[in-house]
C-alpha cells in the first residue's frame, strides 16, 4: 500500500472512532438527563422505573392531602379519575396553586414499596393550562371538562 492510501485510511479510520466516540457520549449524556413522563395507570401498574428520576402526573383525591404537623412533609394521591392511582410523598413547601381536585405533575423517584418520593411538584400556571396527558384523563374519565380545566373555579 502506497502512502497516500495509508494515510487516507489512517484518517478515514479516525474520524469513524471519532464519531462514534462523540454519538456514544452524546447518547450517554441525553439518557441521564431524560425524566420520562408516567400517568398514574402506568405508576400503579408497575410500568414505571423504580429508584431512576421520572415524572409523573394526575389529578390530587378530593381529601387525599395529609400535612404532618411539625415538619413541611405532605402526601396525597394522584389518579387519573377511571381506577388508577398512587401515593406521593414530599417533604417541602407546595407550590401557591396546589389544591384537592387539581391537575399537577410531581418529579422524583417511585420507591420499591410503590410509593412515589417527590423533589418537584408542578401546578398549573394558569386557570386555562393543562399538559395534554391530564386533559386526555379528564376526557376518558367522562369528569365535567369544564370543571377540571377551571379548577373549581
């Protein structure tokens, strides 16, 4: 082999490992950073990573939430209004617009006893905003939409 095709190949070679090396870090980095969303079927059927970061949404029971006394700690239950539902554990001050009846999204971990330990809970930011999972419930459950877009309203 002359030395004009061993260097084309020696480059050739090179930039192959190169791209790989970059695609498999790139591939790496998106996977740790990727919180996927569950509904609460999925949360309560098992379908959900236990122990990894992901989130997960639902409407707050009517007479679910529970404060403990001398700590921030709360927990409710999420459903999605047709069967499906699940506990949530956080211990933190709740967002202004948390309330008994209402769509939210909680981010943390589903622990090995089905009970999922919250670092974030989302409400919503406006009486008209609803992620398209919980509208999608609210339909399928045959709930008064109006009333669950409003919040009570």
């Amino acid at each position: 082999m002359n030395r004009k095709r061993k260097s084309r190949l020696y480059l050739a070679l090179f930039l192959v490992v190169a791209v790989g090396g970059t695609t498999a870090a790139l591939m790496l980095a998106l996977d740790e950073n990727i919180n996927m969303f569950y509904a609460p079927d999925a949360v309560a059927s098992g379908e959900a990573p236990t122990g990894r970061v992901i989130r997960a949404g639902g409407m707050v029971e009517e007479g679910s939430v529970v404060r403990a006394s001398d700590s921030l700690d709360v927990s409710f239950v999420l459903s999605d209004r047709a069967g499906s539902q699940f506990s949530v554990s956080y211990a933190g001050i709740l967002p202004d617009l948390f309330r008994e009846g209402q769509g939210i999204i909680v981010e943390g971990q589903l622990t090995a006893d089905g009970i999922f330990a919250a670092h974030e809970v989302l409400a919503k930011h406006d009486e008209n905003y609803m992620s398209p999972e919980l509208l999608e419930m609210a339909d399928e459950s045959g709930q008064d939409r109006q009333r669950e877009i409003n919040f009570g309203s």
